[in-house]
C-alpha cells in the first residue's frame, strides 16, 4: 500500500509539473529568458537580501484577504506576507491589476485522488482559448513587456527568513516548511525551473505533504472551501478583490 501511495505520488507531481506550467519559456519570450538568465538568483541564494532584483517585485509586509466569486459564490483567501513575502505580494498585486478576472480553472484533478485545482493562466482571458490548450501562460508585465517570474519562496518552520531559488530538500533543509500544503493552501504553479512562477495557482483539494518544500505556499481558504470542492473546468474566476491588507503591499523599486 506504501508503495502504492509513493507511485501516486509520483504521478500528480509529475502532473503538476508537466501539466501545471510545463512550458513558460515559449519561443516569443527566449530573448527575454536570455537577459534574464543573466540576473537570475543562484542555488546558493537563500535571503531576500542576497539578490537586488528581489527589490523589484511587489512583496506583503504581513497579511492580506482576497475575495475571489466563482459560481456566484465568495471564496476568502488569507494571504499570508509574513511567510512568503514576494509570492504573496505577487498574488496580490495581480489581483489588484485585475489579472485574474475571467480567467479559467483550467485543470481540475480529483482522481485518482483528490489532489488540486489549478487557474490563472493570463490565456485564459480569451474566450476561444479552451481549457485544455492552457497552463503554460505568464503574466507579462506592461512596465517592461516581459513575463514576470518570482523566485520560489520557502521559509522553513524554524528558520527566520524563506529560502529562494532551490527546494528545501536542495537547500540541505531537513525541518517542514512554516507553509504546508494542507488541504485548502493556495499556492504557485511552475515549471521544472524553480523560479519559474508567474500567475498561475492552485488549491489543495486535500493534505498533500509531498509537496511541501518543492512548491511555494502563500496563502490558505478560510471561507467557501465548499466552492472549491465545486469548482470543474472550465469555470472561471468571476472576480478577485482585495478586501483587507491592500496597504501591507509594497511595489518594486
């Protein structure tokens, strides 16, 4: 039965990987990819401070409470700044752009078993894009035209600042992320590159550990985890406002 699990495991990782954001770097962003490669945080990169390109994306200082309508129904999100400041001042600065309004759910995997719900792919916004042609979208910012990725972001239970740009496993870090994949987490979707993230999230649709210290948390549903469990593909994010928090982010420099 162990072993059995261990190849589910397997299996929705894989998915999610292959699946989720399989392909970000698509041939019209290469030269962008190039410049940035240039720029990108190292292995060994492990605190904010570490990295200026850093300063340049929006981040939390502490927490906030998004409000996303699917169905006609609210789904509240506690996005939690003081964990994981860039990926959650990402999240919040999308929703804030209006980035998510419209956008389609476009992966939905409950068997063989319940694992997530995924959307945000920017594609998604036009209606003759189908469900099955996205994830592999990012959010191009206007300031510069290009895709803006965040580094992945995992501040260890007992460490006092996130780790970047590497898994914990990569890091050396043996103790659990003080962000868990618990069911009803909201986290990042990316590539195989770690810092590959851009727009696209997931919810967990129940406990899944196996996930923790590859994937960035940044938040988790308080209300309308019902709504989730609803959610089939194709649906789409009606709304997503910030209701609470909004002065706790804080643009690049």
């Amino acid at each position: 039965m162990r072993f059995q699990s261990l190849l589910i495991s397997a299996f929705l990782v894989s998915a999610l990987l292959l699946g989720g954001c399989a392909s970000q770097q698509t041939a019209t962003e290469s030269t962008a990819t190039a410049t940035e490669a240039k720029t990108t945080p190292s292995a060994q990169t492990t605190t904010l401070a570490d990295n200026p390109q850093f300063a340049k994306l929006p981040r939390l200082e502490g927490k906030a409470t998004v409000v996303m309508v699917v169905k006609g129904q609210p789904i509240t999100i506690e996005v939690d700044g003081t964990n994981a400041p860039i990926t959650a001042g990402n999240f919040v600065d999308l929703v804030q752009r209006g980035v998510y309004n419209g956008l389609v759910f476009h992966r939905v995997v409950r068997e063989p078993q319940p694992f997530v719900v995924q959307g945000g792919d920017p594609q998604g916004k036009d209606a003759n894009v189908p469900p099955e042609s996205l994830g592999t979208g990012s959010f191009i910012d206007p300031a510069t035209s290009r895709p803006r990725f965040i580094p992945l972001e995992i501040k260890p239970q007992d460490g006092k600042d996130p780790i970047y740009s590497q898994t914990l496993e990569k890091a050396g870090v043996r103790s659990a992320p003080a962000l868990r994949h618990k069911r009803g987490a909201v986290a990042m979707a990316r590539s195989a590159s770690p810092d590959s993230a851009s727009a696209q999230f997931y919810f967990t649709l129940a406990d899944l550990p196996f996930l923790d210290g590859s994937y960035a948390v940044f938040g988790n549903v308080t209300e309308g985890m019902d709504v989730v469990d609803k959610i089939e593909r194709g649906d789409r994010i009606e709304s997503a406002k910030v209701t609470k928090g909004a002065e706790n982010l804080k643009t690049g420099s």
